[in-house]
C-alpha cells in the first residue's frame, strides 16, 4: 500500500497536468512512437528496451544487444547479487575483545559494508559507528588492563581494509599506536579473551534499498564484493565480476556481453546490454528473495536520485516510474518499471554516445523522462482531480 502523503502528492501534480498530457500509448502504438522519439539527437543512438512485465513480451528495443556502458544501472547486480547469496534479514556483527596476549586486541567482524566514520549518522540509522568502536575499546581495554594503552596490537578478521585504516588512524590521534595482523575467523576466537565492544549492523535489505534509492557507490561496492566472498570467489573485481556472470547464468540470462570493472558503475570499462539488465529486472520482479530491490528503487518525482525528475518534463508519470539512474561524463542511464495503468512495464535506456557535457546530460535525462511519460498512467485515473479551464 502507497502511504497517503505519496498518494495526494501524486493527485496535486495529475490535477495540475493538462487533460491529454494523461492519454498514455496503447501497446500497439508504441513500437512507432518510441522509435521516434529514441531518434532524438540528444539520446545519440541509444540503447533501449521495453518490456511488458506480465508477459515477458518485447514491446520495443533498439541496440538491446549492444554492450554499452551502463553507469550506476550496474547496482542492480550488485544488489541481486548479495540478496542471491546472503539473507535479506541478515545483521553483520563487528565485536572486539581483548586479546588472549598482553597487549593485543581482538576484531571479529562479519565485513559489515555500513560501519560509519560519523557518531551521529550511524545513531540516526542504527550503523555501527567507528568513533563509539573506538571510544569504547580505549576505555573498556584500559579499564580492564589497569592502565593507559600506548600500543596495541591488532588481530582482525571479517573488516574491510578502509575501516581498520580508519580505527588506526583513530587510535593514532589519541595516541596510540597500532600494528595489525589478519587473522582466521577461527583464530579470532581463540585469540579472544573479554568483550570491549559489541556491534551489530542494520539488516541486508535496508543496505540495499539505501545503496539503490541514493546511488551510495562505497556500499554498492562492498556489498558487490560481500557477494562474491559468500559465493567462494575471491574478495576482488574479478571475483564480483566472477560472480556477476553466475547469478545472471542462474537466472538463464546470457552474461557473455557483460563486462565488469567495479560494483559502483564508476567504472566506463563496465559493460551490460539493456536486454540482459532487462530480463534481469524480469526475473526479480515477483520474487520476495529481491523484493528489497524493487521497494529500494527511486520514485520519480517522489525520492531518492529521481526526487526532482517528471515534475516539468512529465508530471504524468510522477509515482509511477521506480529506476535506478545512472551517470557518468558521456552516459545517461535509467533502468526500472513504469506503471500504465493495469499494466507494468520494464524498462532499460542507455544513452553512452552523449557528449561529455552537463547540459547534454540534462538534456539526455529531459528526453528519457519525456518517452516514459508517454506510457506512464495511474491505474484508476477517473478518481484523479478534475480541473477546469
């Protein structure tokens, strides 16, 4: 159920949108005028593909099969991919002990993706904070220890390299110094002794629905590489690109095209075609395994990376589009589902030949917003404010 205050936002910018701005295109019509309007000079060649979501029938394509670069549309496989191998509930604990040895602490960590470096933020959304991680193991270590830590050594397991860099570094300005030293999980229990700080991060699904709602690239990739550790491929780029190819295979989507450099969609060395991302958002749609990714998705004109977008170019599709957007210098990007009124449609536009210009960027994202807005509808559209001229 859509809250209220969506709803009425909704019935403001439809009550306030000319009459025949509301007629959407029969499925028939489509093919023609998207062909159209996908000629328009600042999509230069793009990439396209709409699909109907109940059938799997391709409504229009054009270049689907073209391996283009796909910005941060990439997330969406980061995204199912951790959901493939990893709970949706689950919570990534980061604890410390003290050290069995004098002298040595102890992380147990899970790789939790979300550890903040801001006290307050990580309060707000219930992430574990690096600063309270700190704090308390200074005071409970020296606490226990009767003394005034100078030096510590570190044995860590289940911590991403940017997170024990940070907590040294924290240590560091409080005036202690650190060594660390990586260690098995299994040697992490034996190697501890008392608890200094016990943490525990919010669930999976929320990470993910922040990672595609905001565009978040550091947790995007993380969670990418958290994908590709649980399924037994190495914790690198070639082991999330690895893994990219083998949950598109389980899904019976053809990964050949599909070349991967990062798990942010930073990198223009990525590769995806809008077929396979397509069918990838075809398999997702009604499956609750990835249900997180379709309630994750931005809403146009409502939240996230598409809060500001349909509101001038097309006011009649506000509410009704969910897409991951994407960009990058030269590429445009949006991949998602539009509702037409009882119908669903999946949707994937690449345009990676623009110039490397913000106005054409503008420019570009104006011209996809205004196609989409050719089949978006509300599905009781006679409920809707009437106006008067």
């Amino acid at each position: 159920m859509r809250p209220l205050g969506f709803l009425l936002a909704l019935a403001l910018v439809i009550s306030a949108t000319p009459a025949q701005a509301l007629e959407k295109l029969a499925p028939s019509a489509i093919p023609k005028v998207f062909q159209n309007l996908s000629d328009s000079k600042f999509l230069a060649d793009p990439s396209m593909i709409v699909v109907d979501a109940m059938t799997g029938e391709i409504i229009f394509e054009r270049n689907s099969t073209q391996a283009r670069k796909p910005a941060s549309v990439i997330k969406l496989l980061s995204a199912t991919s951790v959901l493939s191998y990893i709970d949706s509930q689950k919570v990534f604990n980061t604890n410390i002990y003290k050290g069995v040895d004098p002298g040595t602490i102890v992380i147990n960590g899970e790789y939790d993706p979300w550890i903040s470096m801001i006290q307050s933020q990580a309060e707000k959304m219930g992430r574990t904070s690096l600063p309270r991680l700190g704090f308390n193991t200074i005071n409970r270590y020296n606490e226990l220890t009767q003394s005034n830590a100078k030096r510590l050594k570190i044995l860590y397991t289940g911590l991403f390299p940017q997170d024990l860099a940070n907590l040294q570094a924290f240590l560091k300005k409080r005036g202690i110094r650190t060594t660390a030293e990586k260690i098995t999980a299994e040697d992490a229990l034996l190697q501890s002794a008392e608890p200094l700080v016990l943490s525990a991060s919010p669930t999976l699904e929320t990470m993910v629905k922040w990672t595609l709602l905001w565009s978040d690239n550091v947790l995007a990739e993380r969670l990418a590489r958290l994908a590709a550790i649980t399924s037994g491929e190495t914790f690198n780029t070639q082991g999330v690109a690895d893994t990219f190819h083998t949950v598109l295979t389980n899904f019976g989507i053809d990964p050949d095209k599909i070349e991967v450099a990062d798990g942010s969609g930073l990198s223009k060395q990525n590769r995806v075609t809008a077929k396979a991302i397509a069918d990838l958002l075809m398999k997702i749609r009604n499956d609750p395994k990835y249900v997180s990714v379709y309630e994750g998705l931005p809403i146009g004109g409502v939240s996230g990376t598409l809060q500001k977008r349909f509101l001038t170019t097309a006011p009649q599709a506000v509410g009704l589009v969910r897409g991951k957007t994407g960009t990058l210098s030269g590429t445009v990007s949006l991949a998602g589902y539009v509702d037409s009124e009882d119908r669903q449609y999946i949707f994937v536009a690449i345009a990676d030949k623009i110039p490397r210009r913000y106005s054409a960027s503008e420019r570009a994202r104006d011209t996809l917003d205004r196609i989409l807005g050719k089949i978006a509808a509300p599905i009781f559209p006679e409920l809707l404010p009437v106006t008067t001229t």
